[in-house]
C-alpha cells in the first residue's frame, strides 16, 4: 500500500478518552452542513471528531488536507482515492481533467452530488488540517460547493489551528457552518482529572492531576506531556498562539524525550522526516529490526502517535511532537549529516512510491539532480490526473539555473499552462524546443514542437488570436521540411504524437492538403499499436472531424465503429467530443435527427455528471441543428438561447456556431435583417482565426442570406472570394452549388440555376446529403428540391428527402408531378386511390363504407365540410346519434385504411383532407384553371396556352363517373363546365396558331366528354376541312345529326347546317 493513504484514514481512536460534553455539541452542531473545529496545536481536535465518529457508529470519510491539496487537482485525486477505498464501488469518479478548469464549480458540483450517492447516510467527511490550504486556494470554494449539496443529517468538519478563511466565515449568516472552538475544546477540570485517570489508570493521583490541569490551562498536549514527565514549572496558557504552544511543548518534550531509553530515541529521532510510515518504511530508514513493537509502545504509552489501518498499519507524530524532534536532531547532527538522513528518508519513500513526500527532504538536501529526475519520472502521470499546480510548484522550486540546463523542465512547464495560458506555454514550447535541438534530444524537439503546435492550436480558438495561425504555419513548414530532408523518428510514441498533432494542425490551416489523411491514417495506426487511450481518443476526434468538415459521412461512420471498438466508453471530456461528433454526423443524415439529438442528451448528461462544460456550446448547437432538421424552430431557439449563455470567454468556434444558428432561427423566422448581421459577426470571427472551412462555411452563409434579402451584388461578392474545392469538401462545395443555384434563380437564370442544381443534387445523392454545410432553411431547400423535381432532376434521391423532412411549399405542388405525395387521388374518369404510388384495393365490403365517406369529403370541396352535411348525404334515414356513431365509426375505418391520422383532419365537426397529404387530379384541374385565368389577364398567351394544354390533358372524364350518387352530381358539372370551357378557348388558339391536329384532337376529346354539344363538331367539321381531310369532315357532320337524333329527337342547328353546306359547296 502508498502510505501517501495515510491521508485518507481516520486515526484509530480506540483507547481514546470519550469527550461526552463535546459528542452532544458535534450532535447539536450537525444540523449545519459545516462544522469548523478550531484550537491549537495539541488541543486534542483530531482525537475528539475521531472518537465522536467511532462512538457514534457513523459512516464516514476522513481526509488530511496537506499543502499540495492547493492544487485542486490535487485534491480531487485523492478524495476519489478516499471514495474508492472507502465504499469499495466499482465505478470511480469522473477524473478533474484540464477541460474542467475553467468550470470546476459545476465540476465539484457534480463531483460531490456523485459522491453522496455512494455513501450509507447519515455520514461525515472529516478534512483534518484544513490550516494548510493556501487562502487563495479554490478548495475553500469547493468545500463550500460540497456544503451547499451535502443531503440533511449529513456533515463536513473542519479540523484547523487557524480561524475559518472569508470564502467559508461568510456562511455565518446563512446558519450553514457551527463552531467548536478552542474555548470549547479546553478541558474543564473535572474533564482534566478524568483524562488523566483514563491514560494513567492504578498510578494516577488526583491531586497531582489537579495541579497538572492548573498549569495546562485545558490544553490537552500539556496535561499528558506533564502526565509522562512528572510535571514542570507553571507556563502561561491564556495565550495560545503558535509559536507560544510550540515552546510549551518542546519545554516538557524535553523532559519527556530525555527519560527515554537511548534507543528509542534514536528511533523518534530518524523516523522524524517520514510524513508517516509503516513498519516496513521505519525499518528500511532505521535499521532495527524490531521497529513494529517499537512503534507499538509508543502509541500505547501516549507518545503523540496517531496510528491509521486500512490494508496495512500506519503512524504519524503528532504535528507539535514532530517539529519538537526534527529540532532535536538539527541541534545534534551537522549540516553533512543532516543531508545523509534527508537522502536516506527520501529513498525510503521513493520505494514505498512516495514520490511527492520525497521532494521536500531532497530539496533540503538540495540533491537537485535526484529532484529533477523524479519530477521528469512523475510529471506524466500528475498531468494524467489533471494536477497541474502540483507539477509546476515541484519544477518551480527547483533552482532557475537547474532548470534552465534540462530543457525537459521547461516542456512539463509548458504542458502544465497549456489549459490555462496557451500563450505562455507556446513560448516555454518553443524555448525548449531550441533547447532540446542544441543537445540533439530528437525526441524532447519533436515532443516539444507538438506542444508548440497544440499551444497554437488552442490560442486560435481560444483567445481569437491571428498571430497563432502564423505562428503554426512556421512549424507545420519546419516539420514539412524536416521529413523532406529524411528526417526520421526515434519511436514509434513520438511518431504518434507528431502525426495526431500535424493532423490537428493541417485540420485548422490547410484541411486541403493532400497529405492530411496520410497524417490522419498515420495516427491513428500508431496510437491503436501503442494502446494510448487519450493519444487513441485524439487520433480519433481529428480524424472523424476532419471526415464531417470534408462531408466525407461514410468515412465517419467507419471511424466511429471502430472507435466504439477500441477505445474504452467512459465519462471524461473526451467523450462528450465525441458525442459532439457524433450529432454533427447524424444531422448530416436523412432521418438522423433524434439520433443526433439522443447523442447531444447523452453529452449534456456526461457534462452534467462531470462538471465539465468545455463541450456544452457545441453539444447545443447540434441541438439546434437537430431541432431544424425536424422543424422544431421553438426547441431550436431554446438551444441557441442556452449557447448565449456560454459566449463570454468561449473558443472562436463556439461564437461562430452561435451567431450561424442565430442566423439560420432569423432567416427561418423570416427576420432577414437580422440574419445578415449574424452572419457578418460569424464571419468577422472566422476571419480572426482564419481556418479556411469556417470562414468557407461563414461566407456561404452570409451569401445565402445576402440572396434571401435580395442584395445579389453582395452575395456574389461572398462567392468570388469563396476558393472552390470541390476536391477537398465536396460537402462546402454541394453549399456552393445551391447557392449559387439561388442566385441564378433570383436573377432569372433558370437554365444556369438548373446546371447548378443539377451538379449540386448529383454530388449530394453520391456522398449521401441531406443538409447544406451547417444549414437547413426548409422554405429555402424546399424551393430547389420543387424545382428539381418539376425538372427530373434526381428525383427519387430528393422524394425520399422531401418525404423524410415532411417537406411543403408555400403554394400546393399539385402541377409537380414526381413530388412523394403520400396519397394521390384520381377521381376524373374514375376513382383510384394511391398510397406512396400504390394502388390501395377496393375489394371487400369493410372498405367501401371508408372510400364512400372519402369521395363524399373530395365531392363536397375536401376542405372544412361539415359532419351534419356528410350524415345527411350519406346516412339519410339515421337519427340523431346513431348518424354520428355511423360517421365516427367510418371516419375511425377511414383513417386504419390510409395508416394516418394525420391525413384527415377534424377541426369543431368539420372534416378537411390534409394538403400536405393528398395530390387530387380536380384539384390540380382547378389549380390550373385559375392560373389559366391569371396569364390571360397578364396577357402571357404563351403560358396560357401551355397550362391549358396541361389541363386538358389532365381532364380524364367526368367527376367520379362510375358514381350516381346526388351529392357527386354539382361537383362533376362545375369541373365539366371548365373543361368544355377550357377546351374552346384552347382550340381557338390552337387553331390560330395553324396547329389543326392538335385543335382536332382537343375538339374529339371534348366532344367524349359532351357528345351534344354542336359547336366541338362546327368547329371539328372546319379544321377537317382546311386538312384537307375533307371526307372526315363530312362525317363529323353526321355524326353529329345522328347523335342528336338519337339522344334528344332534334336536328341539327341552322349553324351547324350552314357549315355542312359550305362543305358540300367546297366539294
């Protein structure tokens, strides 16, 4: 066992005299979630919370706070050490990684709710020398975060010779802290007498004990050091500052430490310098083999020993009994001798894996070349565990000209400021880096040139500096140059970190380069071979980042299940990233919204649970994207609100995604004003950073919104700086392409707008699109996807989107043929039903009540038509209820039939079929009718003519032809109406234009659906005839006199002779 866990073991209290007045003030004091016990040295503090836990049963936590808990890291590694080994739970605590820095309040929130959890209530968590943090520390602050968290009937005691610090004194006011303090702690007389009975049992002598208690004023280190040394002159007690309790001690020490045998005090003497120690580590340092019994007697004659078990037995001296021995020996051995002990004590505990203990009697030793070896043996493993401070205060105190001749101080210097001050640690960075050049350390410069490249990396991001973008162009040049000239690498673990760091780097400035994937391959293959999770984890999110910029899904897919198959699932911030990652991915696919938005979920719980919010903007932006894709613009607007929030102080990126999804809610919402002015501040932050993809991505999207507005001058503006690259993302380029196909269209360019689409679709249908880069503007894409299916371009490919995305125009689609209407009706000529292009069958009784009610609804408009008119139509003999109960029951039929609910409507007893649902050949005939009607007025003779060819081609026969019912009966003449109508006027024109065929057929066509009306065969008999065809015409004629005769009795109108006349007369 690390004896550093002496740390966390509570003293063994048994034997220890019960201080019953002060359990039944802990008792009471328990109703705070703090209790801070203050007094001197040797007041019996520790001892007193000790035996209160053990006299009470409590569970419990106990920790020694220690200088290096200053170190929030620090502190965090050892107290999940603690829980571990205190509840046994299988599952650790999320690690206090570097991302939680900036955060640790949330992080220690969680940390502490996570905690609790774990523990048998009530219980106590005990932090015993809490005098030793820093007041500047941020523990204090987390103490008061774990108070404010802490489950009623639990508490947290304070053990300090010092007054509780401002950032905990302030929770006076709130009645959430109690205080024992040294006026409490004294012992009363009475309590005097009883403790010195208790450790002197058939020797003790009350009134000896009372004189003891009169000098000793209640100081409980007092009465039992005059207890073992027979008494001494009287001190003054009201006074107990520091150095005064430390001089009172070391006057009856003396006495105390003189009556021991010569060997025992050899013992006290060397085991001084351990902070604590075992048998084994006693024995090791001293030499006698009977260091266990020895030990032994110490605590059990009272010799201010505490002594801890867990997997192993542990002592420490009391803090007054070990300043009183290490004065002892400074003041009998020299300066030389001194330095031999400090090595051998730091040996001992190197061997018990006790490196940091190490460090201070190296230090006094001033053996600087042992402390510098055992910082560099340490240093991975404290930056592993996020402790920082802990790892630059050991290199700190290691004398500049040390420091200065291993540049390896100077790279852990840098790796320990690069969360913190990326800047700072860019420059330690490449200080080392030279440094490491002059001696030919290869594997110090190129680890060393990685630290330089990540600093860069973050400063762009973090601090919106431009001069780092320069900055990492010079170092991606030297290592460019430095494997041209054949440079190799001198292991396969440095090669790694080079190659994950080149390919973040090249991601950021060049994500062109065609040796990107080489250097993404290269990672990745060398960190799975070393089996370095976090180098695995980063080779990872480089690699998958740059297949989700560069669009390549099918890539990221692969990436992410071998991911899932290498790298352990756990807690920390790099798996929020890669739900981050995750949700990009999934918003990039057609139905992959509530999987990118259970991925974003999954990463906010992660965050939530660790405390960690490095990755939240992010997570929130994908949950805004996802709420787009689904058309959830109000849930969208919740997310980008909460980004708002984390703005101050984030990473470019974060503030570039913020305004792009603010932009994007605007342009839906239709606030295009300000869309434009988010999309000019995305901009304005790509530029500072200049990452060629997100100032790609801004300039599209400004461009995009800029043609929204109208202001084409502009948008062009944008797209002429935008460099084409097709070849590097083929997902910025299909963005391009639609874009510019927007353009086209606002300028009146429809056969350029066409090639744009046309390439654009092809290429997403290719690599699998659904999204443009980062955007979705359903009225935007659902304007070219029309227009690409009115023109058959890529048509299934755009269906399934449409469908998939529930995508509708503003204007009904009816004359877009191929657009995925989930039911079409045709109703002229006949009746069929169609689902998703599949005829639904009529056969059986159970479903000719459900079409009757469906062709009933079309009949009488399709839209708000009454119940009380559908039960009069189609149950005329049913009363009251019983003709609601028929129509309920056939509307509940109707709806299983078509398998939605959706479909058809009910709205205050009134039916409509549902628009977004239903394509209707009379619709789409009425449609174009009024169209019709509209380019007439316009005087736009080409287009009518056009539509009225569409119309009456699209007029197959009478309304619901095989039906006789009455209610089918104004419909089918009002559209008949139209189309005799329609049909005249369209023959005319065709006529006028020469087009006699055309005329013919329109006129035959006519006169199927009206075999009665005279003029269709004048107008017939004419066209036949200036064909030349003019037996045909002739015959129209008596087609037409016996079709009257038969049908109604008469002969032809006088009209109709006059023109069989001129033919004959032409005859």
């Amino acid at each position: 066992m690390d004896v550093r866990l002496a740390k966390i073991c509570r003293p063994n209290a048994k034997g220890a005299f019960p201080r019953e007045r002060l359990f039944q003030a802990f008792d009471a004091m328990r109703a705070n979630p703090l209790v801070y016990i203050n007094g001197p040295a040797g007041s019996g503090k520790t001892m007193l919370v000790s035996s209160y836990i053990e006299a009470r049963s409590l569970a419990h936590l106990w920790y020694r706070i220690d200088e290096g808990d200053s170190d929030i890291g620090t502190f965090f590694h050892y107290l999940s050490l603690l829980v571990k080994q205190s509840t046994g739970a299988r599952k650790t605590l999320p690690p206090f990684s570097p991302e939680a820095f900036s955060s640790f309040h949330t992080f220690a929130l969680r940390f502490f709710e996570n905690l609790y959890l774990r523990m048998k209530f009530p219980f106590v968590m005990v932090l015993d020398n809490y005098q030793l943090l820093e007041p500047s520390s941020p523990t204090h602050e987390i103490i008061r975060i774990a108070a404010d968290v802490l489950p009623d009937g639990c508490s947290i005691g304070l053990i300090s010779r010092s007054a509780a610090p401002p950032q905990l004194s302030v929770l006076k006011a709130s009645k959430k802290i109690g205080f024992i303090n040294w006026e409490d702690l004294r012992f009363t007389e009475e309590e005097s007498v009883a403790l010195l009975r208790h450790v002197d049992g058939d020797e003790f002598d009350e009134g000896q004990a009372r004189r003891y208690d009169a000098i000793a004023g209640g100081w409980a280190a007092g009465l039992i050091l005059m207890a073992r040394g027979g008494g001494g002159d009287p001190v003054e007690h009201h006074v107990m500052d520091e150095p005064a309790v430390q001089e009172i001690f070391n006057y009856f020490a003396t006495e105390v430490f003189s009556g021991l045998r010569p060997e025992l005090q050899e013992f006290l003497l060397k085991t001084s310098f351990l902070p604590s120690m075992t048998a084994e580590t006693a024995l090791d340092l001293t030499g006698l083999q009977h260091s266990r019994e020895i030990l032994s007697e110490l605590v059990q004659g009272n010799y201010f020993v505490e002594n801890y078990f867990r997997e192993k037995r542990s002592y420490q001296y009391h803090p007054l009994f070990h300043d009183f021995l290490r004065s002892t020996v400074y003041s009998r051995l020299n300066r030389e001798e001194i330095r031999d002990v400090l090595r051998h004590v730091a040996h001992a505990l190197i061997e018990a894996g006790r490196f940091e203990e190490a460090l201070p009697p190296l230090r006094e030793a001033e053996d600087w070349q042992t402390v510098v070896s055992l910082v560099l043996t340490n240093a991975p493993s404290l930056v592993k565990q996020g402790r920082f401070q802990t790892l630059q205060e050991a290199i700190a105190a290691i004398p500049e000209a040390v420091r200065d001749s291993v540049p390896w101080m100077g790279y852990w210097l840098g790796v320990c400021n690069l969360p913190f001050d990326p800047t700072e640690s860019m420059k330690l960075f490449e200080r080392a880096f030279f440094e490491f050049e002059k001696q030919n350390d290869r594997t110090g410069q190129l680890l060393a040139w990685c630290g330089a490249i990540d600093s860069a990396h973050l400063e762009a991001f973090q601090n919106f500096r431009r001069v780092s973008s320069t900055v990492m162009d010079r170092w991606i040049a030297w290592l460019e140059k430095d494997v041209e000239g054949g440079a190799g690498f001198p292991s396969e673990m440095v090669e790694a970190h080079v190659a994950t760091s080149m390919t973040g780097a090249l991601l950021v400035r060049r994500p062109q380069d065609p040796n990107i994937r080489q250097w993404s391959r290269r990672a990745l293959a060398l960190a799975r071979s070393l089996g370095d999770e976090m180098l695995i984890t980063r080779a990872f999110g480089y690699s998958i980042g740059l297949s989700n910029i560069l669009g390549d899904y099918a890539d990221t897919f692969t990436l992410f299940e071998e991911m899932d198959r290498t790298v352990t699932p756990g807690t920390g911030p790099f798996d929020t990233g890669n739900e981050v990652n995750r949700a990009v991915l999934y918003n990039q696919s057609r139905d992959g919204a509530d999987l990118a938005l259970a991925a974003v979920n999954k990463g906010l719980k992660i965050s939530e649970d660790t405390g960690i919010c490095f990755w939240v903007p992010m997570l929130l932006a994908q949950g805004a994207f996802a709420c787009f894709n689904k058309g959830e613009q109000r849930e969208a607007g919740r997310f980008i609100d909460r980004m708002k929030d984390h703005l101050k102080g984030a990473p470019i990126l974060v503030g570039c995604q913020y305004y792009q999804m603010a932009a994007l809610r605007s342009c839906i919402d239709g606030d295009i004003a300000t869309a434009i002015r988010h999309c000019e501040e995305q901009l304005r932050l790509a530029l500072d950073v200049e990452c060629p993809w997100i100032t790609a991505a801004s300039r599209l999207h400004l461009a995009i919104v800029l043609s929204e507005a109208g202001e084409l001058r502009r948008a062009h503006e944008q797209l002429e700086v935008f460099p084409l690259l097709p070849d590097f993302s083929p997902i910025l380029h299909y963005t391009y392409l639609l874009t510019k196909t927007s353009l086209e269209l606002k300028e009146g360019n429809q056969d350029r707008a066409i090639e744009y689409l046309r390439e654009g679709l092809a290429l997403a249908r290719k690599k699998g699109y659904v999204s443009m880069f980062y955007w979705w503007d359903p009225a935007f894409m659902t304007r070219l996807y029309s227009m690409a299916l009115r023109h058959g371009i890529e048509t299934g490919y755009v269906g399934a989107i449409v469908k998939a995305r529930d995508l509708f125009p503003e204007e009904m689609p009816l004359d877009t043929p191929d657009w995925p209407w989930p039911f079409k009706v045709y109703t002229l000529g006949g009746f069929r039903l169609l689902k998703d292009d599949t005829p639904i069958p009529f056969e059986g009784r159970s479903r000719q009540r459900p079409l009757t009610l469906l062709k009933s609804i079309l009949a009488l408009g399709g839209l708000q038509v009454p119940e009380h008119t559908l039960t009069e139509s189609l149950w005329p003999d049913a009363l009251g209820d019983a003709a609601h109960s028929a129509y309920t029951t056939t509307l509940s039929r109707l709806r299983r039939l078509l398998g939605s609910d959706r479909a058809v409507e009910v709205q205050g007893h009134k039916v409509s079929l549902n628009r977004r649902y239903f394509w209707v050949d009379a619709w789409l005939f009425e449609d174009l009718c009024r169209k019709i009607d509209a380019l007439r007025k316009k005087g736009d003779r080409e287009g009518m003519v056009q539509r009225m060819e569409e119309a009456a081609e699209l007029y197959g026969g009478p309304f619901l032809s095989a039906d006789e019912e009455f209610w089918t009966i104004s419909t089918r003449e009002s559209l008949q109406s139209r189309f005799l109508k329609l049909v005249e006027g369209l023959g005319e024109e065709l006529e006028n234009d020469g087009d006699l065929a055309k005329a013919v057929e329109c006129y035959e066509k006519a006169l199927r659906t009206d075999d009665l009306i005279e003029e269709f065969y004048q107008r017939l008999m004419k066209c036949y005839e200036n064909e030349g065809r003019h037996a045909e015409a002739l015959n129209t004629y008596f087609r037409c006199k016996k079709t009257l005769h038969g049908r109604l009795g008469v002969t032809p109108s006088g009209k109709t002779q006059a023109v069989y006349e001129a033919l004959k007369r032409n005859q």
